[in-house]
C-alpha cells in the first residue's frame, strides 16, 4: 500500500488536485477517506507533483486535510458467478443487503476493444413479440439497438416487454439480463425491479441502481460496471446476455459536468468533444466473438431532450450503434402502444437475422413495401388535412387508408401481447391484401404467389 | 538514441523531457513500450499522442525514440491483410494477446518470415531510376506485384540480380554502388509518394449503381464526398463500392465505425466473388479497421496508413479505390488531441488546420504517370458524418471544396425507405463534362440525353410537387399529372435499387441505360396519349407501365423488356 497524502490543494466540483511525491498512474483508483465514510476516485491528469482526480461520490465533506491515498492499480470489478440475482449500487456496492461480491476474477472496468477479427457476424435472430421489432425492425444477438424517446413516454414499459418476451426461435440457452439505473427516479427503479421480481427475472439478473439523489459522478461508472460484468457473464460463462441501460442522458449529463469542471473546451451545445469516442466505448461493448458461445445485446434507453433527434446525445448514439427505436409522442398522444414509428427507427442488423433460414424467405420484402406505402401515407395525411381527402386520387386514398389501419393493427398491441414473427409477417400481408396486387412493387411476385392471402390457401396445398 | 522521461499523462496525450526526437517521429511510452508519435515541441518539453491506451502510465516511465517517423511497410503480402491503424494486422494482435486487444505489441505490418518467388524483370547492367520496377512476385493468383526502387533511392546500375525464394528482408538486387535492395522499402504515412504526373480523370469508375454511374459519375482517380447524417447510407454504399467497382485494388478504411461492420466486412469480402475472375474480393483487397473504440490516435493515422498502401499499388500500375469510414471521425481525433493540447480552436472546436489536413488528403488521390512508366489511379470516397445531419458544419464544408463529386445523402429519403438515399437534385458530379463522350463511345449515343431529360422530369416533378401540396395532384393540367407519374417511376424502378438484392445490386451500364430508356419512351407515348386527348386515369394504368418496375430485378433482363415494350407498343395503339 502505497502511503497517504493530506495535501489536496483544491476542491473544484467533482474533482480533487493533490501535490503527491510518488509517480501515481492515469486513471488509477484513488481512495479518500474522511470521517468513517470512504470515497474512491480515479486520476485524470498525472503530472510529476500534481494530480487530478474525480471523485465519485461527489466532494462534498471533503476538506484539504482529507486523507488521500494511491491504489497502484486501475479500477476493477469484483466478479464471480454468484453476481447473478444481486442488486448493486452504481458504484457496485451491494444495495441488496447481501455480502460484498467474492471475486473469482477482477477486470479492469475501462474493458479493452475487441479485436474486429475475433468478432463473429451476429446473425441469430432474437424474437421479441413486438411487431414493430420483429417485423420491421429486427434485432440480431450481439447487436446495440437504442430507443430513443422522450420524457413522460411508455419506453420502460417497451424494453421489460422486451425483456420479458425476447427469446431466439427453437432453443433454451442460457441467458442473463442486466439492468444499468443512470439517475433515474425511485419510482422508475421500483417498476423495473417489481417487473423482474413478478416474471422471476431477478434470479437471472444484475441490477446496479444509480438513482436520481445519488451522485452524479458515480454514473460515469455505472455503465462500465454494468458492462464488464456483461463481458464476464457472456465470454467468461458463455451466457446470451442482454443489457438494458436507462438512462444514458443522465449519463452524458455526468459527462458534461465533469468537462465543465476541467474547463475543457466543449464540443456542440457544451458536451465534451470526446463524447463520441466515450459512448462507443460503451455502446461498442456488445457483440459475439467467434469460437465463443456467449453474446452481450445492448438495449440504451435514452431521452431526447425536447423530444430532438439532432440533440448530440442522440446523435451521437446513432451514428455508433446500430440502429434505434423511436418511441413517438404523437402516436402515444393517438393511444397506440406501443408508439413505435417505424419510419426513422432502423436495425442495421436486419438483414443478416432475417429471411430463409431465420425467418422466412419473404421478410424482407414485406418489410420494405409497408415500410414505403406507412410513409408515403403519412406525407399525404399532410395534404389530405390542407385539400380534404375527396381530393386525392384513389391511388392516394389507398394509401392513407393503408397508413392509419398499419397503425391501429400492426404497430398497436398489447403489452403481454407475445406476436410470433410468423403472426406478425401475416398481419403485415393482411394490410398489404387490401391493396392492389399492381401496387407491391416491392415483392418479388414469387412471394406474392406463395404468401398473399389470395394465393396462399392454394400455395399451401402445392 | 535518447531515453526520455514521461512527466505527465492526461488521456491519450504525455508529455516527456530529455528527448532529441523530431516532430512526428515514432516513440515507445512508459514500461510497455506503448507506440506513439511526437506532435509537438516546445522547449525541452516533447508532447506525444499516443496509439494505444494509456489507463496505468506513470510520470517517471521511460520514453525510447525510434529515430523514424511512423511509416508504413510496403512489400508483397500487404493483401488481404486486416490493420489497425498503424499497420499492425489485427489476427496478429489477436493470436499475440486473445480476443481483447492489449498493449503494448509491436508487429510487422507484413509477414518478414514467408518467402516469395521473385522473377528479375531487369538484368545485370540495367541502369535503374527511383521508383522503377526491375522484377515482380506473384502476390495472389490474378495480382502481380512489382517489386521497384524504392523512390527516395537513387537507383543505379544493376551489379547483382537474384531470381528465386526470398522474404522481404532477404536482398534480391544489389547496385553498381554496393547498395542493396530487398523486396520491402517503408514509408513515413504522412508523407505522399511522388509521381511523375498527375493526369486528367476521364474514365468513368464503373459502380454498377445507376444513381452513381447515371447521374452523379466518379472517375477513376476521382473523389467524392457521401455526408448524410447517420442510418442514411454512407457505409452500404462504400461496402457496395467497394464489391462492385471495376478498380484492380481495393483499400477499406474503417476509421472510428463500428466493429460489427468491420465483422460484416471481413466476413464478406472472403466470400464475394469477383463476377469475372470467380476469385474472392479479399484477394485484391487491405481493410484497415480501427474502430471507434479503438484509440483516437491510431484512428487518426489510419488514413495516412491506408492512402500510403494505397499510393504503393499505384506505383506499380494499378487502378485503386480507397474508401474513408467517415472522414468525419477522423477530424474529430485531431480535433481531440488539438484540444487536449490546448491549441486555439477554429470553428466548432475543430483545430484551424482541418482544412489544410482534408485538402493534404484528397490531393494524394488521382490518376498519374507513376515512376515506374504507365498510369496508376487512386479514387477516394470519403463519408462524411456531419452531426444532426446538418451540411452546413466545418468537416463537410471543407470536403466539399476539395471533392468534385457530392453524393448528398437525404434522411427524408432514408425514411421512405428509398435506397440508395441520395438526393437527385443536390448532387453533382463535376466529372461530368468530361467523362460525356467516353459513355457516348463506350455506351450509347443517347446515354447523356436521356440523362438530361430525366432530370429535368425531377426538376420540374420538384417544383409541381410543392403545388401538389397546395391544391392536390387532381388539379394540375393532365400534362403534368404525367410527369408527376413519370418521375415516380424513375425514382422507383431506377434510382431505388437494393444493395442486397442479388441481381439488383449491381447493374451494368446497358441495362441502366434500357430501363431508362424505357421510360422515357413510356413517358413519350403518354404524352402523346394525352394530346389525343385520352384520360390520365386511363393512360396511367396501360399494364405494361407497371411491368416496368420489376426488370431492374431480373438478370437477364433483355427478353422481358422487348416484350414489355412491345406489349407497350400495342397497349397505346389500342388507347382510343
Ligand atoms: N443501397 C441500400 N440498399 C438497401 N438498404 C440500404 C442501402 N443503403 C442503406 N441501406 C439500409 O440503411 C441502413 C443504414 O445504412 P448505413 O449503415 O450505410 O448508414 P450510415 O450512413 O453508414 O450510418 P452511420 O453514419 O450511423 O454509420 C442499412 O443497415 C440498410 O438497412
Ligand atoms: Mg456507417
């Protein structure tokens, strides 16, 4: 152990500067002792007699005589098999009022990038009873799918009904859920968790709370916690884990506050320019290595600010992981759950879960062609409300027509409701039926032949 | 060579004391021996950007210079390789330290172990100049790579040639002066390799995507610019490029994206077949991937690395086509480490060089006489990732004033779900003059014509749509109602075209050119059908019209289209 200092020279937000006289290593552990109570904190900046440090359980309390000492390492995450069914602060700290974790390993928390030519393609398709998922928007294992909402939405009903539901088609694995809280309310915490304790999710789950009272450095580390066990249960314990983590504004907030407190200079609207290469250092912590059985699928929530999709937070998730499901006020506002518009979601990944041999040969056209007659219905709901709907052409009527009956019978749902992908392929030929056969320039016409519902009865008897 | 003393760690910059090393020179940080690069000197104080993580080092480590820039290793068995940004294969990485990549490894970019076959292809008294080739290794079954005089040599008279197996260390020549030459030189990335000179693009690179090769035309030795704001389409289109395009080599650069795309890409390009040679896109292929959680420094070499492999294989002749994944995380590294090294920032944070970098970068592309006599091209496609999608930020701007051609990607568009999502009326390609008369030789007298006239049809549908939204299409004269069903169908049947589907996905420059052509010949008779003064109705649903939407799906296309077009034929001859 290496010895203390009683030299903090100044206080200054979240971080701590300490004239020390031993070469002290960037971003290792640091712990601050004041009164009974102990802080731990990480090295930003190390130079030859000063360092930087933030602190993670905020500097309140601390006074230029607190006690300061080195760890010689870096922060690592106590890790065994009994992790599973244990609820933890964000720090990592047990909140469950079960023992300390009794590490059959320690990983260091930053977690080192996985070699792209380790990484496997992921290609399993995950069936999540949702429509608007599974349909149009297919997750794959090892994929980053965010949602992306706003304020007062049904986005945490949406993810424990995914989490409830998901399953990958024809097999029993086994499988973890972890649950990363980033400031968010007591109440949203007590959803969660009376959701994992009624579905006995809990036994196969880790929970690491950071609320919204606690402090706000401490979710920095909350994600990285989350996601080194991740790794631990996926690579270590060949588990299929999924990985929920809400809410990654409250997050990038942290992220911002501690920029501010450094004096960076920002980035757009005050974010660090970092930003981008913090959150891929999270978000990219999903994915299936080749030769290994495990998996880790992340599902961020996060909460566009005024409900803004450019805002940098969105934006920079969006451009790292590999897609995202918007959750719409206006189709919550219409009672449709749950509200899911399909047209600026997307699953990079479709394509290599879905089709002949995932799920079937015809997905992909299906999806395409609702894909474009919900949206051109949508522009012209735009020109129906200016030249009444008597104006538009039959065609164009259609096609409205199309567009509200997608919503109410496609997206809409209920939140038990568990829809094969079989089921959710033949509401979307349903829909498509009512249109004329002209009109799917999308589909190949062998598909036509074999899954529209005018030919299908006879297709089924060949 | 001197050893320094780190006396400060912030993130992935140091800086050290009691070092000689020039500006850019590679030095190895702290006990692992991290590889870095010196960028700035001030005084006795060094400041070092270092390539790999940085969590652990202390004040007090060592730094040892290496006495050399970062440079690349050129010589046989560069292809197929997988980097990370600073040429180290990444199988290499992953046998030396598992799946997670650690720190602190040095490896070769190519292998100093196999041997290769060298045929001389000069002999003993050839006098040799800087760049010259004087023998030649089968590096893959269809690629031939040239063994030359490295161009800061000074070449000489041959006094010794060796034909025979040999690694890359091994010497295959030795000069009149005694100097001795092997089959690997290396090359400071920064650096650009010269050519003798740069000559006009006015070949067309063949994409097989008829928005690109229709409309919007690169050039072999051209660049362009794909910005669009993310999930519109940046990286299908260069993985689409990159499978398609008639260029001898290819060079991937996954610069800060995403690992399952480079998972994708390394699972594919083994896979896909050339469509001529039946051998695998890898054969012919470097992919660099150094992804977003890789480190900012090596993200920011990565592009110099790759342009310089990619300039190698221009030496020796070939055509090449390098794919930036996205210039703009590129930007972003150096503008991380300009602010880390508190340098005044210019516009959006970005340090006031940027421009200057992009401009240093799209100029290494082109076609050019190289050193070795004959011609070499590089094309450059560059996404662009401006933030919140908004074209109007620095790193866009600043590529569009070196690029000449702009593939403008439109969210709008993305959420229809139309594909690929490139705006047809805020594109350009300024290639386009002079690449005219090659398609007139090579395609058809009417390839620009009928080009013409298709835009202008989406010119006018543009302005006709904003009525349309005003009073309804019914409204507008029938003449018109007919452009409005003549552009959709240009934008449905031909501009939309899937990267995935089999056939659709690449189109040659006939068929482009038929279904067009088809088209407009469909429009020509529905205006005449409208001065006859037959309904839109009826002219909108002859069924040959909706035929035509399918073709582009078909491989041998050539059959169904004459019979669709004769069905065509009798339908409006029939039209009372
Ligand atoms: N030509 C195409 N044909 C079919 N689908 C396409 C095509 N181009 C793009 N897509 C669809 O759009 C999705 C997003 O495309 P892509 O990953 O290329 O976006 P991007 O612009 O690179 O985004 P980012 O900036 O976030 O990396 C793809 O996963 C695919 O589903
Ligand atoms: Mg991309």
């Amino acid at each position: 152990m290496t010895k203390e200092y009683k030299t903090i020279t100044e206080i200054s937000g979240p971080l701590i500067f300490v004239e020390k006289t031993e070469p002290v290593g960037y971003m290792e552990l640091v712990e601050i002792r004041t009164g009974g109570e102990m802080k731990r904190g990480q090295v930003l900046d190390s130079s030859d007699d000063i360092v930087v440090i933030q602190v993670f359980e905020g500097t309140g309390g601390l006074s230029k005589d607190t006690a300061v000492s080195f760890t010689g390492d870096v922060i690592k995450m106590p890790l065994s098999p009994s992790i599973v069914g244990r609820v933890l602060s964000g720090s990592g700290k047990p909140r469950d009022g079960g023992p300390e974790i009794v590490p059959e390993v320690l990983r260091d928390i930053a977690g080192a990038a996985i070699n792209p030519a380790s990484r496997g393609k992921p290609r399993s398709f995950i069936q999540t009873g949702i429509s608007t998922i599974d349909g149009t928007n297919t997750l794959v294992r090892g994929q980053k799918l965010p949602i992306f909402s706003g304020a007062g939405l049904p986005h945490n009903d949406l993810a424990l009904q995914i989490a409830r539901q998901a399953k990958a088609l024809g097999e029993a694995e086994s499988f973890a859920v972890i649950f990363c809280a980033m400031g968010i309310t007591n109440e949203e915490a007590q959803h969660f968790l009376a959701d994992f304790e009624r579905t006995g999710a809990l036994e196969r789950a880790v929970v690491f709370l950071n609320l919204a009272d606690d402090p706000a450095v401490e979710r920095i580390l909350t994600p990285r916690l989350g996601l080194t066990t991740a790794e631990y249960l996926a690579f270590d314990l060949d588990m299929h884990v999924l990985i929920i983590y809400t809410d990654m504004t409250n997050y990038c907030e942290s992220l911002r506050q501690m920029g501010a407190a450094r004096e960076e200079v920002p980035g757009r609207r005050g974010y660090p320019g970092y930003m981008y290469t913090d959150l891929a250092c999270q978000y990219e912590r999903a994915g299936i290595i080749k030769g290994r059985k495990g998996s880790i699928t992340q599902f961020p929530i996060l909460t566009m600010p005024g409900d803004d999709i450019t805002h940098p937070i969105p934006d920079l998730s969006g451009y790292i992981t590999e897609g995202q499901i918007i959750v719409s006020r206006e189709l919550h506002r219409k009672g449709i759950y749950p509200p899911v518009d399909i047209r600026p979601s997307l699953s990079r990944l479709m394509n290599s879960g879905i089709g002949k041999g995932h799920t079937r040969e015809d997905h992909r056209a299906v999806s395409d062609q609702l894909y474009a007659y919900y949206a051109e219905g949508n522009d012209l709901r735009g020109l129906a409300a200016i030249v009444g709907k008597e104006a538009l052409s039959e065609r164009d009527k259609l096609v409205l027509e199309f567009a509200d009956k997608f919503e109410k019978r496609f997206v809409n749902q209920g939140r038990d409701e568990d829809r094969s992908i079989f089921d959710t392929l033949q509401i979307g030929w349903d829909l498509l039926a009512d249109l004329p056969e002209a009109m799917l320039t999308r589909i190949d016409d062998k598909y036509i032949k074999a899954y529209h519902p005018k030919y299908a009865a006879s297709a089924a008897k060949k | 060579m001197e050893v320094g003393k780190v006396k400060r760690v912030a993130g992935p910059l140091v800086q050290a004391t009691g070092l000689k090393a020039s500006m850019y020179d590679l030095v190895l940080v702290g006990e692992e021996g991290l590889m870095s690069e010196v960028i700035g000197i001030s005084g006795n104080k060094y400041i070092i950007q270092v390539y790999e993580d940085t969590g652990g080092v202390r004040p007090g480590e060592p730094v040892k210079e290496t006495g050399a820039p970062l440079v690349a290793q050129l010589g046989p068995g560069i292809l197929t390789q997988i980097y990370d940004g600073i040429q180290r294969p990444l199988p290499m990485l992953a046998a030396a330290s598992g799946d997670f990549i650690s720190r602190g490894l040095f490896v070769d970019g190519i292998d100093h172990k196999k041997k290769w076959e060298f045929k001389p292809t000069a002999k003993k008294g050839d006098v040799l100049k800087p760049g010259q080739a004087f023998g030649e290794v089968q590096e893959q079954l269809l690629i031939k790579h040239k063994i030359m005089v490295p161009p800061k040599h000074k070449g000489g008279a041959i006094k010794e040639i060796y034909a025979g197996n040999f690694n890359v260390d091994e010497t295959i020549a030795v000069l009149e002066d005694g100097s001795k030459l092997t089959m690997m030189h290396k090359w400071p990335v920064r650096q650009a390799r010269p050519v003798t000179k740069k000559l006009a693009p006015t070949i067309p690179l063949r994409t097989g995507q008829r928005v690109v090769d229709g409309f919007f035309s690169l050039a072999k030795g051209g660049t362009a610019a794909i910005p669009g704001g993310f999930g519109t389409g940046k990286t299908v289109m260069q993985q689409t490029l990159s499978k398609w395009a008639d260029v001898d080599i290819v060079i991937y650069v996954g610069c800060g994206e995403r690992g399952n795309e480079m998972a994708d890409v390394l699972h594919e390009f083994p896979e896909l077949q050339d469509p001529k040679t039946g051998r695998p896109l890898m054969e012919r292929s470097i992919v660099y991937a150094n992804t977003s959680n890789m480190p900012v420094a090596a993200r920011e070499a990565s592009i110099y690395t790759g342009m310089t492999t990619a300039e190698y294989y221009r030496d020796m002749g070939y055509d090449c086509m390098m794919t930036a994944d996205s210039t703009s995380r590129w930007a972003e590294a150096m503008r991380e480490m300009g602010s880390r090294l508190e340098e005044m920032p210019g516009e959006e944070g970005y340090p006031a060089y940027l421009g200057a970098r992009l401009a240093d970068f799209y100029e290494r592309a082109g076609r050019a006489e190289v050193l070795n006599g004959g011609q070499g091209s590089i094309s450059v496609v560059g996404a662009v990732s401006p933030p919140g999608g908004d074209f109007t930020e620095p790193v866009t701007q600043n590529t569009l004033r070196m690029v000449k051609v702009f593939w403008a990607l439109d969210s709008k568009l993305t959420q229809r779900r139309h594909f690929p999502s490139i705006n047809w009326l805020d594109s350009y390609s300024l290639y386009d003059q002079i690449l005219e008369p090659w398609f007139i030789e090579n395609v058809s007298p009417d390839w620009n014509k009928n080009k013409r006239r298709a835009m202008n049809i989406l010119q006018e549908n543009a302005e006709l749509e904003e009525i349309v939204m005003l009073v309804g299409s019914d409204a507008l004269p029938e003449d018109q109602q007919i452009t409005l069903e003549v552009a959709r169908m240009i934008i449905n049947f031909w501009l939309a075209q899937s990267a995935f589907h089999p056939v659709d996905t690449f189109c040659p420059y006939k068929k482009q050119f038929d279904l067009l052509a088809a088209i407009l010949k469909y429009r020509d008779y529905a205006f005449e059908a409208v001065q006859k003064g037959i309904s839109v109705a009826e002219i909108n649903s002859v069924p040959s019209k909706d035929a035509l939407a399918k073709v582009r799906l078909e491989a041998e296309y050539e059959p169904i289209l004459a019979k669709i077009l004769a069905q065509m034929d009798v339908e409006f001859k029939a039209l009372k």
